[in-house]
C-alpha cells in the first residue's frame, strides 16, 4: 500500500508544516515516508507545494 500526497498553497500558511506533521504521524504508525518541499520565488506569499509519499515499505526513487 502506497500513498502520494500533495499539499499546495501560499507560503506562511503552514503547508510545509502540514506535511510535517502528516509525515510524523505516519512514520510513527510503522510506515516508511518521504518528504519533498518546493517554494516558490517569495519566502511568505509565494507559492509552496510539499510531496509526501507514504509506503509500508522502503520506497525507492
């Protein structure tokens, strides 16, 4: 069992940590989980998408 999941918005509204916290929550139920942030030109008001893939599993690039 595999999940990706994007989390997209405007920097300075918790995006990157909204992945964080999706991510703790999983690797501390057993699973393995990748994280992956990409920000927009601005720091606050740009743009930020977070991947987070979730496998049960080592997952392999």
């Amino acid at each position: 069992m595999e999940f990706n999941i994007i989390i997209s918005g405007v920097g300075g509204q918790g995006n990157v940590r909204a992945a964080q916290i999706l991510g703790l929550a999983a690797l501390k139920s057993g699973y393995d989980v990748k994280i992956t942030d990409v920000y927009g030109i601005a720091q606050r008001g740009g743009s930020v998408v977070s991947h987070v893939r979730i496998g049960k599993i080592y997952i392999h690039h």
